[in-house]
C-alpha cells in the first residue's frame, strides 16, 4: 500500500520501561488485533498471550511469528483466564471499542487474571489531533468514536479497584503520499470534496 506511517516521538515504550518492570514478567494484550502492538510489548517481557475477538485479525497476528507469544480468538470478559497470573495487563487501543456496558465488565476480568502487583496499562487514543479530526469530519478509519473515548476514559479514572500511578503521552503521525492512499488505509465515508484541501492543510 501507499502509505508511510511515521511515529513522531519514539519514546513511549522506553518511558513506560522506566515505571514498570518488563523483563521477567507475563504479559496479556487484551484487543492486541493483528499484533503490531504485541511486537513492542513481548520484545520487552518474559510471554505474552495476545487476545482478541476478530479472527481474521488473530490469524494476522500469529503470522508475525513473535516466539515468545501466543494469540488466541475471544475477549476478556468471556475467555477462561487463569486468576492471579499475568504480571501486566494491556488494553492497546481496545477499551474504547468495548460495547460501553461491558467496559467495566472488562476492567474486573483484567483485575482478576492480573497477579496482587500487577499492573494494567491503558493505551487509549486522544481527543485531538488532525487524524481524530480526520475520524469525525470523513467518518474515516473507526469513525467518530468521540462518546466512546470519554466514556472508556471515565471507565478508568473511576474505577474503585484502579489505583492511578503514571500518565505518559505519546503522538503517531500518519503520512500519506496520495490521496488515493489516504482513501485506501483511512475508508473515508462523507465530505470527499474537502479531503484533498485537509490533507494538504495538515
């Protein structure tokens, strides 16, 4: 495909290295999708077990051949965890596409396969940006989400089994070289006529 995709600051996993140990720990991507996550996250631990309901997606993801992973097809509310094992937990990207009646569902069944210290990640997107304006104004990739993220953000901030310890941001910058990508990767439903002129602008 046509598209070069360029992270803008390459830090984020270093930065979360520094507030949590990875090295020996056992480690649960939850929503880990087609895996490309889970290659950050399994190069830095001892096993990760990669979940995810699409199958399609976990077919990619075992395709990437990560050796010290597995992937299986289910969500964490319905799959049959052990208790008590995983040293972290990660929700890359994912809670917000929890059904909003399930998220807290899906919050206990981290907390329950997570060990006494362990620690739940939440790598959610922002607010802001041009791509989540891209998302809103285009109904393009997962279209406006924006209930959806405030919902899973308030989720976390008021769960009363969470203790909060560290926020780390981090920005992504999609590049395309054509318009024609930008349609290909980001499936833009409505307002076509104005995309070319925002792409150029952002």
């Amino acid at each position: 495909m046509d598209i070069s995709i360029t992270r803008a600051k390459e830090k984020f996993w270093d930065k979360l290295t520094q507030e949590i140990s990875f090295t020996s720990a056992l480690a649960l991507d939850v929503g880990c999708g087609d895996g490309s996550r889970s290659v950050q996250i399994a190069k830095r631990c001892r096993f990760l077990n990669g979940i995810d309901p699409d199958q399609e997606a976990i077919a990619l993801a075992k395709r990437r051949n990560i050796t010290n992973a597995s992937f299986e097809v289910g969500s964490i509310e319905s799959a049959r965890l052990r208790a008590d094992w995983y040293d972290l937990v990660f929700f890359t990207l994912s809670l917000h596409h929890v059904a909003t009646e399930s998220m807290v569902d899906a919050i206990n069944a981290a907390i329950a396969t997570c060990k006494k210290n362990g620690r739940i990640v939440f790598i959610e997107p922002d607010h802001e940006g041009s791509l989540y304006e891209a998302e809103v104004l285009f109904s393009a990739c997962d279209g406006d989400e924006r209930k959806a993220k405030q919902r899973a953000e308030e989720v976390i901030l008021t769960h009363p089994h969470l203790r909060h310890e560290t926020l780390i941001t981090d920005e992504t910058q999609f590049r395309f070289r054509s318009f024609q990508a930008f349609v290909a990767a980001a499936h833009p439903k409505r307002n076509l006529s104005h995309a070319r002129d925002f792409l150029k602008k952002h």
